[in-house]
C-alpha cells in the first residue's frame, strides 16, 4: 500500500515542493511577524470609519436626548374649532377620544427617518393663555394672582404616582356649559398654592359663570426629565414669574398648573384661556443614525412648511389649520455644523497614521525582498518569468495577509458596534491589498534586469533619477497647493453643508503632504554632511568616528522610506498632540472668561453690597492668594447718541482699585493695562455734600461702548454717583465682566463704593473651604452668596460624543503613530544588522572592544535618527505654523450650547508634542543598538567569519 503509482507510460513523475507550504516552514517566525502587522494595520483601517459613524451617531443621539424639551418635541396644534361651528361638533373635537385618534393617525403619518418615542409624547387639549385663579385664598405675592394653566393631558395615570386623594375624572358628558370639572395637582404646586383634596380653584367664565375646578388628588411625576413634564414645566412645578415693570424690585406672581381629565376638555371652551389641541411628538433615537442627519433635517422642514404639513393638514388627520412647530431641526444642524467642523480635523489624523502604515507595510515587503535577494536573483538567472516569480510571491503573501485582514476587520466590527460594515470592509481591503503587493512587486521591479553581485548602494554616491525628481516635483507642487488652500478658507469643506463628503481630502492631507516632501529634501541633502564630515574624522586618531561615518554614507538608498515614516509619524504627533492641547487650552481659557478669575464671590438678593469681613475671611481661607475687591453696576445706561437713540440694555459699570486690578488683569491675561490710565481725580465723588456730577473720570470700556462714549466727556448716571467719564483706555476683556460690555473706573471717586463682587487668584485653591468660610455671612433672608470656582467651570465643559470621539481617534493616532515609527526604526535596522554584526565581528578580529563596538555601533545609527528627530520636531513646528491659521479648535473645545463665547481657538505648536516623540526615537536608537552590540558578544565570532558567506 505505501509503494509510489507506477508512472504511466510515456510520462515522465514530476515530485514538486509546494511553494507557499516550503516558504512558511522555512520562515516561520517572519511569516507571524507579518501576520501580526496585516492584523493591526487591518483592524486600524476598519475601525476608523466605524469609530467615526459610531461617535457622530451618539452624538446626534445625545444632542436630541439632552437638548430642553420643549425644542426636542415636535409639536402639532390646532386652536379649538369657534363660535362659527355647532356647539356639539366644538365639544367633540375636544374630547379626548377624538384627540386619541389624531394622535394615532399623526404617528402614523411621520415620514422617516422621524419616528415617535410613545413613552414621552403627550397629547390633549389646554388653555393657550393662562388664566386667573381669582380665589382670595390662593397666594398672592406682591397682590397679583396666580396665571394657571388648565391642562386636559392624556396618560396622567402612566406618568405620576397618586400620593393622595385620586385621580381627576369627568362626570358624565362634560360641556362648555359645565360648571365644576375634577382636577389634580402635584406635590410641588399644591405645596406651593396651599392647594389640598377637596379644594376649588375658580377660573373665569366667559358669557358665564366661574368654571370651578375640583382638586381631586395630589399626584408626583414619576419621571420629571420626561418631555411629558418638561416640554411645559409648570405642569410639575409652579414658578414664581417677573412681571414686566419700572418699579423696583419688580412685582411678582404665581404659574401653576391644572391636570384635569382628558374628558373634561370641552368645558374650556367657556373660559378666557383659547383653549388649543396639541399633539407632542417625542423623536425616538434609538434606530437613528448619523448619516440620517440631512433626510431627518428634510422631513422635519417638509413637517414645518412643505408637503408633509399638507397631509397633516388634511380633514381626515388633524384640520386645515393646524400648525407645526419644533426646534429639532436647529439641533440637527448644530450637530451637522460641528460634523463639518470636526471631520477635517480628525481626517488629518486618519491620513497621517495611514500614510505611516502604508510606508511600514511597504519597508516590510522590502525587508522580505532584500533578505530573499540572492534567492530571487537565482531564480531569474535560471529562467524565472517575472509574471510566474511575482504570482509565487503573491500567493506566498496573500496566504498571511488575507486571513490576517480577515481577523483585523472582525475585531473591528466586534470592538466598535453600531456602525457600516462596507467601510470598514473597503478599508481593511485596502490595507491586505497593500500587505500582499508590497513584496511582489518590489521584488519584480529589483529583478527586472539581472543584478550585479556585490554592487555598492551607498546612500552618498546615489544619484536621484530624472523619474525620482519629477515626482518629488509633484509631490512639492501638490504640498503648496493644499497648504495654500487650507489657509484661504481653512480645514472645513468646501460645500459647508456639513456632509461628510464635504471634506476636501488633500487639504486635510497637507501636513502629511508637507512632512513627506521635508522627508524627499531632508534624504537629498543628508549625503552633504557626511561627505563634509568624512575627511575631518578619518585624520582622527581613534577608528570608530571614522568607520561610524562611513558606514552611515554606505547606508542602502532605501533608509528614505524609514525616514519617510518616522517624519510623517512625527509630524502627525506634533499635530495631533498640538490640537489636544489646544482644545485644553480653550477650555481654560472658556473657564476663565466664565469667573474673571480662580473664583468668583458675589451676592444675589435685594442687597447686593457684600457684608463685612467677608473679604478678610476669604484672605484667610487656604490656598487663597490675593482677593481683590470690585463694585459691579448691572444695566447702567450710557448717554444718547449723536441721533438721539439711547441703548435698549445698559452695560456693566466695575469700580476697582487700579494696582490691585491691574494685577489681577495681567494674571489672568483679561485686558491688561497700566494702573496710571485711571488715576484719582480726588475728591471721592462728593461735593458740598452732594454727588458731583461735573467730575470727568478716567476710564477703560470695551470697543462697542468706547465707539458710543466718543472721545468727549459724557454724562453717567448710575447708583454709585453721578458723573463724566472720558474713556482713556480700551481693552476687548476685564475680569470683572468677562465676554461682555463694561465701563471701568476708579472705585475712589464714585460716591457709593461698596464692593459687590470679590475676585479670588490663586493656584492651590480649596474649593470647599472657600465655600465654608463663605457660608456664615450669606444667612440674611434674599442675600445669599454665591461662590463660582474656575475649576468647576473647568470641569463643565465635558466632551459631547462627537467631541470625545474625535480625541480618542487622535489620541489612538499619537499611539498608532508611535507604534508603526517604532516598526520603522526596528525594520530599518534589521534590514542591515547581518551586515553589522558581521562587520563587527570581524573588527574585534583586528582588536575591537566591546566598548568601542558599542560606540560603533550607536554613532552609525545616530546621524539617520538625529536626522529623524531633529527634522520631524522641525518640520512638525512648520507645519503647525503653516496650518494654524485655517484651523480654529472652538467646535472641538465647546458645545454650541455653550454659555462662554470665544473669539477662536488657534491652533498652536505644543513644545511637548515636539520634543518628546523626537527624544523618544533617539532613545529608541540608541537601545537598539544597545541591544545589537550585546547580542553579537553574546553569539561571538566564529558564526559571523564562515568563510562564503555573503553577508
């Protein structure tokens, strides 16, 4: 049975070792190393597009989910049929039945991708206007009446819990002409209203009696952030409410609500509150996705204005009056905004760490070529095709590199859900695609002609070809031309419309564009130094300056590729690390225009002037360096114009001390300015006992407000005094009113110098204890104090999905970055340490030491790697440099509900981004070749000196 098949005959055996079989026993390790490559450049490509569609749709998510309610809900409403149709039809129409069934039919209606959450959609009928509660036992602050709102709101029962009583019902058919109806309240607003079970709210009629309403029970939202409640927030909870008035305090009243039954509704046909149907619809975001962002933006305009408003208009859905009104479609394009603002930043990053990936791949295949040259040059010297040569060496690689990027896109699509596969798929393709020809097609073009044996590559003696130089030609042309674009009109796309396929590919490329033409320049004029310093040190005494020289210049010709990645991958931390630190930077800078200072002390309530003491005690209080006193003036209205006009809104009068002030401006960087330009004009303000309003006082004011003071004295009349200002100074910020319009003067000459604000500096401040050393002096009833830490702003501004994912991806860009130059540098070396170390074996043949092989060894790795370092922090600063002006951080560093407005973020070079990553492969260097000169003392000699050995 084990004996061979006779050969047929005439024909003759052919006994063939399997190609790839032979290849992967006889490379083991090499073949895994590739492997592990293929999988991790594989599962990078795929997961960046996942990770993009997977942090833009939480962000879209997240912007519906917490946006106010009442913007959030698409609202449906109809004003209640008038007085022109049948009384019966009227009440009908109210019934909660029949607002039931509208419900069901605009649901059903919506187009998609707009999908309605039942859990927190609300239906059902109420007063427009707020009516009057015109029982004398209903509270009555300042002796104005509660305004309540009368409420027939379906699904009272699912969204509360009854704590007392029970819930409101209607007693048989419920008309205009009813006079009593059952309602219920909650906790807050009975508690509020000193409403109890049993009690009766008088409303007024309209060509009737009273409409009396019967508190039933007291119920408890069961979930209060639910748009149920929180589309119309005094249905939990009763406000007090300002009304509009010159006296001072303004008067102030009582907005509550009442719940009554869906069935109750037609009975507000007889009161003054113009009753209206309304239908909220709550946006269910579970299914929806980022890219439905411009369908759902289309919908929802078609809804407000358009041909999905006509349908809803028509008599078998809601009525031809019915309007539609939403702020869901300013989210969406707030959201769409900051996609378009974020996308180029972070393609830079995707495009940096590809184009190193690509370099890294391609020095893989080379490394295989070269190791596996004299095989190569055998077979074609024996008659090997380049078609049948390439087609093996493909095969061999495509047998790692295809499960391999199989493996990398499955981890990608298990690690980063919710997201397109195709992509991904397309991505991962594309770098096995890569893995696969990086071998075959180095080795076919290399052995397009036969090869020399022993043929010297010298880095100095390589003459670049016309082909190379055209290229580069290119490659410089196309680096201007993005720079230049990327400048003129920034990192954004150029259609603005905040698609994804609005981002211009080769601007964001330019600083890849630019690291890899400094890579093409820096590889040309590397031969001069060396040529340069090749004489000097051959005269040296000792051998290793000289020999570490020569062999640095006798370098192969293709240390450009390992230099390529190490540039690119060094110009990509720059900039990643540079727009972190700029988005942190930012949002210092956000916190500090928030507080004017380390924290902010003031007093809310009918006293504004800060007790006594206090300023001592926060002096005492630890980490407290310096407490600076102010008087802050709201609303103080400035003198008319030349035509007449005076402003709707006064601006902020700051009284300070100028030397302490001044102080506190320059550690802030808030509008500095020297102490000098508001000197005292003496006096303090007064005159024969009175305010002297004839004094002319020195000021700073912000632009707007020195463009309507002029440079003239004008006239201001405020609470701190009477008096003339000229502005003598001008600064966009001041501490005291960060972010907005402000008059400063010396608080010596106004008459009433109070401080009403305490502005706190210093750098180990204690929070708590500050807000202890506050709490004892802010107990009078309306004047409580307010303690505002920079550090808590600091902490407001948390990441939004989009914005936290796009850190991520450039924070994965810094490490991938770091990890594929450090494959360059080890593939780079390993690409010649058989030479080396057969080198130094036979130089401690002739007397070498260990030390001096060490040296060696360190001094021809360190002009390539000090040429890395020292030309990628360069070309990195440059870069920045070049680019800064057409990137602005804000939209990554702020939300665009943010309270602090900033001017812009420009990107700016970070010195740790620069320096670090450039110390880091020079450490790199240096311990490999540490490690190669321990390990060749290990082997010794004897391996290393076979005689026929080519190495």
């Amino acid at each position: 049975m084990g004996a061979p098949a006779p050969a047929r005959e005439g024909r003759p055996v052919r006994i063939v070792a399997p190609w790839v079989r032979t290849r992967l026993r006889t490379a083991p390790g090499a073949a895994a190393a590739m492997a592990v490559l293929v999988v991790l450049t594989a599962y990078l490509a795929a997961a960046f597009p996942r990770s993009v569609d997977a942090y833009e749709t939480n962000g879209l998510r997240h912007d519906i989910r917490t946006a106010v309610a009442a913007e959030s809900v698409l609202e449906v409403s109809m004003r209640a049929p008038g007085p022109r149709v049948p009384q019966a039809d009227r009440e009908e129409a109210l019934r909660g039945a029949w607002v039931a069934r509208a419900q069901e039919k605009i649901t059903g209606s919506l187009p998609a991708p707009v999908r309605a959450d039942e859990g927190g959609s609300a239906y059902g009928v109420r007063t427009s206007q707020p009516v009057e509660g015109t029982d004398a036992w209903l509270p009555a602050p300042d002796n104005l009446p509660p305004m309540l709102t009368l409420a027939a709101q379906a699904g009272l029962d699912r969204h509360s819990t009854l704590r007392e009583g029970r819930l409101p019902r209607a007693e048989g058919a419920v008309t205009e002409r009813t006079g009593e109806v059952e309602a219920a309240v909650t906790a807050a607003t009975a508690k509020s209203l000193g409403i109890r079970v049993g009690s009766v709210v008088h409303v007024p009629g309209v060509d009737r009696d009273e409409l009396g309403v019967r508190i039933t029970g007291i119920v408890v939202p069961r979930d209060p952030k639910n748009s149920y409640w929180a589309v119309e927030p005094t249905l939990g909870s009763p406000a007090l409410v300002t009304k509009p008035s010159r006296d001072l305090p303004p008067p102030r009243y009582w907005r509550a609500s009442l719940l009554l039954a869906p069935d109750a509704a037609p009975a507000l046909l007889g009161t003054t509150g113009e009753p209206q149907m309304y239908w909220r619809i709550a946006p269910d975001t579970t299914a929806l996705t980022a890219r439905d962002a411009p369908g759902l933006a289309s919908r929802i305009a078609s809804l407000e204005n358009g041909p999905e408003l006509t349908r809803l208009r028509a008599p078998t859905v809601v009525g031809p009056f019915a309007v539609v009104a939403t702020g869901l479609d300013e989210i969406v394009a707030a959201h769409r905004s900051m996609r378009s603002a974020i996308a180029p930043v972070v393609t830079v990053a995707a495009l940096g760490i590809g184009a190193v990936a690509a370099v890294v791949l391609v020095m893989a295949g080379s490394l295989l070529a070269v190791r596996r040259q004299a095989e190569l040059a055998l077979l074609r010297s024996r008659g090997g095709s380049l078609r049948a040569i390439g087609g093996r060496l493909l095969a061999e690689t495509a047998v790692i590199a295809v499960p391999a990027t199989a493996v990398g896109l499955l981890l990608a699509v298990l690690t980063v859900p919710e997201a397109r596969l195709l992509p991904a798929v397309v991505a991962a393709g594309g770098a096995g695609l890569l893995a696969c020809a990086a071998l075959p097609v180095r080795a076919v073009v290399r052995h397009r002609r036969p090869q020399l044996h022993g043929g010297r590559e010298d880095l100095v003696r390589a003459r670049p070809s016309r082909r190379r130089t055209i290229a580069e030609l290119t490659l410089l042309a196309l680096a201007i031309g993005a720079v230049l674009a990327l400048r003129r009109r920034g990192s954004g796309g150029s259609g603005g419309s905040g698609a994804v396929d609005d981002v211009d590919y080769l601007v964001s490329s330019a600083p890849i564009l630019v690291g890899l033409i400094a890579a093409l320049v820096l590889v040309r004029l590397y031969p001069l130094p060396l040529r340069f310093a090749g004489r000097p040190a051959g005269r040296l005494r000792g051998a290793v300056g000289f020999l570490s020289l020569a062999r640095a210049g006798r370098a192969a010709s293709s240390g450009a590729l390992p230099l390529l990645a190490l540039l690119i991958a060094l110009t990509t931390a720059a900039f990643g690390g540079s727009v972190l630190a700029g988005i942190d930077g930012a949002r210092e800078r956000a916190a500090v225009l928030a507080t004017g200072a380390d924290a902010r002390i003031g007093v809310v309530g009918s006293s504004p002037v800060l007790p006594d003491g206090l300023a001592a005690a926060v002096r005492g209080s630890a980490g407290v360096g310096e407490v600076t006193a102010i008087r802050v003036e709201y609303g103080v209205p400035l003198p008319s114009d030349a035509k007449g006009f005076r402003t709707a809104l006064g601006v902020t009068m700051i009284g300070v001390e100028p030397k302490a002030y001044a102080r506190l401006a320059r550690q802030t960087g808030l509008g500095e300015f020297p102490a000098d330009a508001l000197k005292p004009v003496g006096g303090g303000g007064v005159r024969d006992g009175g305010s002297d309003a004839g004094r002319v006082l020195p000021a700073i004011a912000s632009p707007a407000v020195a463009e309507r003071l002029g440079d003239q004295p004008r006239d201001i009349q405020s609470a701190a005094g009477d008096f003339k200002v000229r502005v003598a100074e001008i600064r966009a910020n001041t501490p005291g009113a960060p972010g907005g319009d402000y008059l400063l003067v010396n608080a010596a000459d106004l008459t009433q110098r109070a401080p009403t604000t305490l502005l706190v500096t210093g750098g180990q401040l204690d929070g708590d204890a500050l807000r202890r050393a506050v709490a004892g002096f802010g107990t009078g009833p309306g004047n409580g104090l307010t303690v505002k830490l920079r550090s808590d702003e600091r902490k407001a501004f948390v990441n939004t999905p989009m914005q936290e994912g796009a850190e991520r991806i450039y924070a994965a860009a810094i490490a991938a970055g770091a990890g594929y130059a450090l494959l360059a540098l080890l593939l780079s070396l390993s690409q010649t340490a058989p030479e080396r170390l057969t080198l130094l074996a036979r130089l401690r043949t002739m007397g070498l030491t260990r030390r001096q092989g060490r040296q060696l060894l360190g001094l021809e790795v360190l002009p390539q790697a000090l040429l890395a370092a020292v030309g990628g922090a360069f070309v990195g600063w440059a870069t920045i440099v070049l680019l800064a002006p057409g990137v602005d951080l804000v939209r990554l560093a702020l939300t665009a509900t943010s309270d602090v407005t900033l001017d812009g973020a420009p990107l700016r070079a970070d010195p740790w981004s620069l320096v670090l990553p450039a110390v880091g492969v020079l450490a790199l260097a240096a311990a490999v070749s540490v490690v190669q000169a321990w390990w060749a003392g290990r082997q010794g000699s004897i391996n290393e000196l076979r005689a026929g050995d080519s190495r």
